[in-house]
C-alpha cells in the first residue's frame, strides 16, 4: 500500500495481487475474468455449476426478513457500493436485459481516501480487503447478502419483485 500525495490531497493505493484474488474467488467456488486497471480491479464472477441463485436479496421485503437477519454484507442498490467495504457490485445481464441468478461484477476501489474505514473501525490493508472480498464472496453463495432500496442492483434470490396489488 503506498500513501499518495498531490498537494492537499492524499489517496491509499492498495496494490492488490490479482492471482490471489484468483485464488480466493476459486476458493469460495467461483469462476473468475479479471481486468486490472489503474483505479479499479474488475472482476465478473460466475458459478454456473450452481443449482440456486447467488444470495443476493431484497432486503426490504419482509419474506426476506430471515437472510437479512443473518447477513453481514449489505449493497446499496442506487450505487452498488457494498457498505464500509471499496467493492461495488452491478449484476451481469444476459441479452434480454435481464439479471443472471448465477453471476455478478465486482468493482475494487485501488485508490481510497486516507479516512476510509473498513467495519470496526480498522484501517485499510491489502490483507483486510482480501479478507472482506472473501468473506463477501462467500457470503454470496452461503448466508445471504442484503440489497437496501434502488434499482440499479437487482436481487437474485427470495422474492425478487415487490409484492402485487390486491383487487
């Protein structure tokens, strides 16, 4: 990690290794394509052995309360960020336009600022972001992962549209 700094302005730069990246992904069951650019880490993540969805849900809908419960990670679903992490997921589509159960992109912020905390307050690290990308990709296909409003991130699994009205 290096500290950047243009006059008043100073950025992290993590250097992130894309081969353990790699790994991590395969680890938590994942097929991985990477692009690696000077701000961001690009990765479109599949698991098409898969039988169920990823564990991408709506966490606004009471039937989903159980996941959201458990769940530790949560998107906001007007910009994709994963709260207090540098990732941010958009879903992959297929040529009708529509999500596919069983694949996301995932955005790696490389350049944070010098503030940025990850949950419990802990400061930035190549170590800790390897460690909250895994958990995260695991918590996709395991445990469930929150999507919180918006219309730009669509849910996977559980009641994937809102409820419908009654006559």
């Amino acid at each position: 990690m290096q500290v950047l700094q243009a006059g008043s302005h100073k950025l992290l730069l993590l250097e992130l290794d894309t081969e353990l990246i790699t790994n991590l992904a395969k680890q938590a069951g994942f097929q991985i394509r990477m692009h690696d650019e000077k701000r961001v880490l690009v990765a479109d993540l599949a698991t098409p052995e898969r039988q169920a969805p990823l564990l991408l849900f709506d966490a606004s809908d009471p039937g989903n309360l159980g996941w959201f419960s458990r769940c530790q990670f949560y998107v906001d679903g007007h910009t994709g960020a994963v709260l207090q992490t540098p990732l941010l997921v958009a879903n992959s589509r297929d040529r009708a336009g529509r999500p596919q159960p069983h694949s996301i992109r995932l955005q790696i912020n490389k350049e944070l600022p010098p503030g940025f905390r990850l949950p419990g307050k802990q400061p930035v690290t190549e170590q800790v972001v390897y460690s909250v990308l895994f958990n995260f990709l695991q918590a996709l296909v395991s445990v469930g992962v929150g999507v919180c409003g918006g219309t730009i991130v669509k849910p996977l699994t559980g009641r994937v549209e809102g409820p419908t009205a009654r006559n």
